[in-house]
C-alpha cells in the first residue's frame, strides 16, 4: 500500500480481512469438512474378520521427533490407538503402518520409524508388525503398500485413517489395485448438528477450514492426475 497501487492494495487487505472472519467464525470448515467425514460410514464388524489392516501415517511429527529422539505424536492420534485394538480383537490379522517423510527436503527422519515403537507399545509384537518406511504421499501409500504384502484375491483389508482423509485414500488406493475396506477414525466433527455452529477461532474455526482446504485441493489434484476415478470418492464410486 506505499506504491502507487495504494487502493488496490486496500482493496486486497479488506478482502483479505473478511475471508479470514468467515474462514475463523463462521460455519465454513464445518461446511467443508462434513461431506469428507461423512463420506464413509464407520466400518461393520458383522461381515468377519479381516485379513490385513493398513495404517496411513500422519500422526507422528517426524522433525519434532528426531530433533527429541523420542516419538512425537502432532495430531491424528486415533490413527495409532485403533490399529493396536483392531490387532487385539483380529489377532490374525496383518498389521502394516506405512508412512516415510512428506517433506519436500529429503531427510533420513522416516515416520515408520516412530511410529513403530508407539504401535509395539500399544501392544503389537514387533513380529507382527509390517513397516513400510519410503512413501512420501498417499499414491505411494497405496502403490508401496501393494507391492509390499501382495494382497491375494479374496482378502479383506482395512484401511485406517482420519475421516476426512478417507475418500481420497480409499480412490486413490483404489486406482492404484488395492481393494480396501475404510475404517475411519479421529473425526472433528459430530454430524450434522454441528454444521451451522459458530466455533472457536483458532482450533475450531481456523484449524477445520484448513483441513477441509487442504482435503479439497487434494481430492482435485489427484482427479486432474488420474489417480481417482471420482473427485470425492464414495462407497461403490472409488
């Protein structure tokens, strides 16, 4: 606003100023957020035991965790508490974290590498467990993960990850020939009544509109790539 494009540079500010008052206090996120997290219903035990259970990373903060030499767990952590009690309820069942580092500087910090150590905590024995440490995003998530266990037809595998993930996750792996079932988990949403609810600013307000941002941008770059079959995908439309 010092240059000579003074009055479009105020125009700008205002703008800015009244999308960041809708996107904090307004229903917005909560607008965009519920159709990914009610995308999926919560998957159905009645049909039997699985045979395999894939956990996505994204929990586990991988700089905070080689910086403390210690795992730490940044958000998502239902992504980690489910696995250890689907293993305790299928103890048949294969158990697969696969998650290595999004950043877009290569470091040697793999989130497999944490994250491991928190799922044998929880109470998976280290045998039991299968780690997939090299994905950087979801596409290699699903093309990886395939290549790693050689799912065999007939079998029923779980896929864990948050709620508004999951309709990306499921197209995706979907694409890549990996027939999963959703077993969603950590909603930040309760339903419908919470749609037109004003929330708090930062956590609330802020924090789901760039979740749901974040989802959207993704779910649309993965269509314009091909590996989707659907911009959102759905039950019997991945």
């Amino acid at each position: 606003m010092l240059t000579r494009f003074a009055a479009l540079g105020r125009k700008l500010a205002v703008t800015t100023l009244i999308l960041l008052a809708l996107a904090a206090f307004s229903p917005l996120g909560n607008l965009l957020l519920y159709p990914l997290e009610s995308r999926y219903p919560k998957w159905d035990p009645s049909r039997g035991a699985p045979d395999g259970i894939i956990v996505l990373g994204g929990s586990v903060d991988t700089d905070l965790s080689a910086a403390h030499r210690t795992p730490v767990v940044a958000s998502a952590a239902d992504r980690m508490l489910a696995p250890a009690e689907l293993a305790r309820r299928y103890p048949n069942a294969r158990i697969v974290f696969t998650g290595g580092s999004a950043n877009l500087v290569s470091t040697d910090a793999k989130e497999a590498d944490y994250s491991a150590p928190i799922l044998e905590s929880l109470g998976i024995p280290k045998e039991r467990l299968i780690v997939e440490r090299d994905s950087r995003n979801t596409w290699e998530n699903a093309v990886f993960t395939r290549q790693l266990v050689s799912p065999k037809p007939g079998e029923r595998w779980l896929l864990v990850t948050s709620a508004f993930h999951m309709p990306r996750a499921m197209g995706i792996f979907h694409k890549a020939g990996f027939d999963v079932e959703a077993y969603p988990v950590d909603w930040r949403m309760g339903g419908r009544d919470d749609l037109f609810a004003f929330t708090h600013i930062g956590k609330e307000g802020l924090g789901r509109t760039d979740v749901a941002m974040r989802e959207w941008i993704g779910l649309l770059t993965y269509r314009i790539l091909g590996r989707t079959g659907e911009l959102l995908p759905g039950p019997g439309r991945d």
